[in-house]
C-alpha cells in the first residue's frame, strides 16, 4: 500500500484552464502539506492543514486552492494556469510537530 | 524570509570517500534540522534527523549541528555510488508547523 499518493502523476495543460491534484494518505497523520518543486530543485511549502485545517499559507497566488475533506485527504485546484506553475508539486504528511515527512510521489505540471 | 543555504553543488567524491555536505540557516529560533534524500524522479525521504548541538551518528551517516554557528553538515563515510543523490537540508520553525527546505546539494560518488 501506498502509503501518501497523489493523483495524477503528469499533467500537461495550456494556460489559462483549470486542474486539480488529489493526495491521499493512509499513515493516520494529522498534518498534510503542499510543496512546490521548481526546475532548479528548490522545495517550496505552499499550505499546510492540520485536521482539516489551514495552518499555513505561504503568500501563495489565490489562483491556488486547497482543500481537505478530511485528514487522510489534500486535494489542490489551482486556477487560470500560467506558466510559471509549472513545476512538480509534492503532497506530504506527517504527524504535528513532527520533522518526519512523508511524500508522495509527486505530480509533475506542465503548462503550454 | 526565514532560509536554509546550501551549495547546489554538484559535489564529486570517489566510492569509498568521505562525503561533506554543509548547510547554513538563518533563523537562529530553529531547533531541530534534518537531512532528506532525493534521488533523480523521485521524492525526498527522511535520512538523519538533528536536535542538539554536536555529532549524531547512523551507520554510514552523521550528522552534525553547531547552532552558535548556524551550521549543519552531513557526513557520508564509505560513500558508495547508491548514494549519488540530491540532499536537502531543513530546519523546522519555532512554532514546529513548518519545514523550510535548503536547495539541496547534489552529490556524485564514483565508481
């Protein structure tokens, strides 16, 4: 079993339409996160949510979206791409407090 | 902006070598720091974590922490071509929600 999985692993899109990335995890952590992975490697946190809710925000553009139905779940919408979104973006979860995370595979994003 | 430096590298050693990989932080309120792997097309992983300043040792792994500094290594003894990766380095914030991820240094051992 997988234990933090993202869906889909590859997008590719043109700029200015709509996706979403969905994360699921089956480790029973409380805290779930989103980074960002540009091309040059530097891993950037986007959000947080701690049972459901938003901790952490990081002066991300509002285009950008997350949501938690619950705390195995993160999903990310992200609206009128542009080209600079693109980028691998990592779900990952972890118990609160905790510096142990665990990442998913990651969904690779690709703006035309 | 609270940041975590590192040397992108990449950093060329021979199998067998010590591997010296360093790190320096800015937000002296940090207390606890990590090292995670990335291999090419992969996710980061979890391999030494790091409380107290000096040396913590994991088989092949050390870590160290001089926080009067603001410096964190990792030390890879006995290198091995598996070991060819991107490490990152992160420091976790006062408040313990957040990990502030360094650009990661590629390391290379050859055979």
């Amino acid at each position: 079993d997988t234990a933090v999985s993202q869906t889909p692993k590859y997008l590719v899109t043109q700029m200015g339409n709509d996706k979403s990335i969905k994360c699921e995890q089956n480790l029973g952590h409380d805290t779930m996160y989103w980074y960002k992975q540009d091309s040059k490697k530097f891993l950037k946190i986007m959000f947080s949510y701690n049972n459901k809710e938003l901790i952490i925000n990081e002066t991300v553009p509002n285009r950008f979206s997350p949501k938690s139905p619950d705390k195995a779940h993160l999903n990310l919408h992200i609206n009128s791409l542009e080209l600079g979104d693109s980028a691998v973006y990592f779900c990952a979860s972890s118990q609160r407090w905790s510096g142990e995370l665990f990442f998913g595979e990651g969904s690779r994003l690709t703006v035309l | 902006q609270k940041e975590v430096e590192q040397n992108s590298g990449p950093l060329s050693v021979p199998e067998g070598a010590i591997a010296s990989l360093n790190c320096t932080y800015s937000d002296r309120g940090s207390q606890s720091f990590f090292w995670y792997r990335q291999y090419s097309g992969k996710s980061p992983e979890l391999i030494m974590s790091i409380y107290s300043n000096g040396d913590k040792e994991d088989g092949r792994f050390t870590a160290q922490l001089n926080k009067a500094s603001q410096y964190v290594s990792l030390l890879i003894r006995d290198s091995q071509p598996s070991d060819s990766a991107t490490y990152l380095c992160a420091s976790r914030n006062n408040a313990g929600n957040m990990l502030t991820f360094g650009g990661g240094t590629r390391l290379m051992v050859k055979p």
